[in-house]
C-alpha cells in the first residue's frame, strides 16, 4: 500500500513539472510580427542651363632671337618681347596680364656632311621665352595676335578661352533645377492622389564643367 501511494505522488509530481514547462514555452512563444507598410517614393530630376558667357582669353605664344652667345641673344629676345609689350599696352592690354612662363636656351647645331665626314658645329645659340597674354577683351585677341607676329613671335600660338561669371552663373541654375525637380515631385503626387511627405535626399548630379546643373530629389509619399 505504500508503494503504491509512493508511485500516485510520484505520477502527480511528474504532471505538475509537465504542465509547468508547456506554460512556460506558451508565454515566452513571440506574437505575430508587425510589419511595416511599405514606403512610395517619388524620385524626380530637375535641369537648368548653366552656360557663362565667354569673356576671356588667353594667348600663348614663343619668342626666339639667336646670337653668337647666350647674352647676345637673350639681349635679342628681351629686346622684341619689349616691343611686343608696348605693343599690347598701346592696345589697352595691362602691363599685369602679360606674363613669361617658360625660358629655353638650345645651342645652334649647324651640320657638315660630305662622303667623308660627318661633323656638326654648334654656331651660337638660340634663346626662347614663352609669353602668356591675358585678355579681359575678346575682341582684340587678332589685334595681339597681329602684334605679336611683327614683332618677332613664333608662328604657333594656343589661345585658351575662359568665363569669369561660371560659378556665379552655375550657382543659381542648381536653385533653379531644385526648384524644378520640387516642382515635379509635387506634380507626380498630385497625378498619384498622394501627397508628399518628408524630403529624404537631394543630389547634385552634373558640375560646373557640364554647362548645365542637373538635380535630383526624393520624397516619401502618402
């Protein structure tokens, strides 16, 4: 008999562990998970030119004078970029915008070739300087030009172009291409029955050097 009371706690104890644990497990089990809706992005693009009106030039041109010796014709080379310079200045072109960039001296080499020999001789020396010309007036670049080539200027030149005005001028045509890709956004709300809710980005896509601004912005629509 008491074996078997023995046993009937035992079998109730082992009850009571089991349905413990499964109350357990039930409380800890995680609920459904909540998910979020999703979000409706508009993403529009807006343009504006950006082109600066040209209103700069700069002329690069070489001067060269030969000499029996280096002083010689360095004398003769300083002596026809002067004449050049008063040139220019007689022309309205400031004494500050004309500027020497590189300076050279190479020898002479003459050569004697006969079925013989083949021999060179250096026979003085030739002196060049580059000179950079700034103009603030487009219009005289042929009149530079013109002056530069009686007045002892190689025959080559580069002429580089500039626009004072392009960061001014690309500034305002980002506003501008904001303005429109805003615009736009709302537009697209608008043809969606939506309406935009908070900005999430705004990119520049394009630089200075594109001549346009180009812009792009994102909104989270509901």
């Amino acid at each position: 008999m008491k074996r078997f009371a023995a046993l009937l706690m035992a079998l109730v104890c082992l009850c009571s562990f089991a349905h413990a644990q499964e109350v357990s497990v039930a409380a800890s089990a995680p609920g459904p998970v909540e998910t979020a809706e999703p979000q409706t992005l508009i993403t529009t693009v807006g343009t504006a030119d950006a082109t600066a009106d040209i209103d700069i030039a700069t002329l690069v041109f070489s001067v060269e004078a030969a000499g029996e010796t280096v002083a010689e014709a360095n004398q003769l080379v300083t002596s026809n970029i002067k004449t050049i310079t008063d040139l220019l200045t007689a022309q309205g072109v400031e004494e500050g915008d004309i500027w020497h960039r590189k300076y050279n001296v190479a020898p002479n080499v003459v050569y004697h070739n006969t079925k013989m020999t083949s021999d060179k001789v250096i026979d003085g020396y030739i002196v060049e300087i580059v000179l950079c010309v700034r103009l603030t007036d487009i219009s005289l670049v042929g009149v530079v030009i013109d002056a530069a080539m009686q007045s002892g200027a190689g025959s080559t030149h580069e002429l580089e172009f500039e626009r004072s005005s392009a960061q001014e001028v690309y500034d305002e045509a980002l506003k501008h291409a904001v303005e429109m890709a805003m615009d736009k956004a709302q537009h697209v709300a608008d043809g969606c029955g939506m309406t935009l809710d908070s900005l999430i980005s705004v990119k520049e896509l394009s630089s200075i050097d594109d001549g346009e601004a180009i812009v792009e912005v994102t909104y989270c629509a509901k």
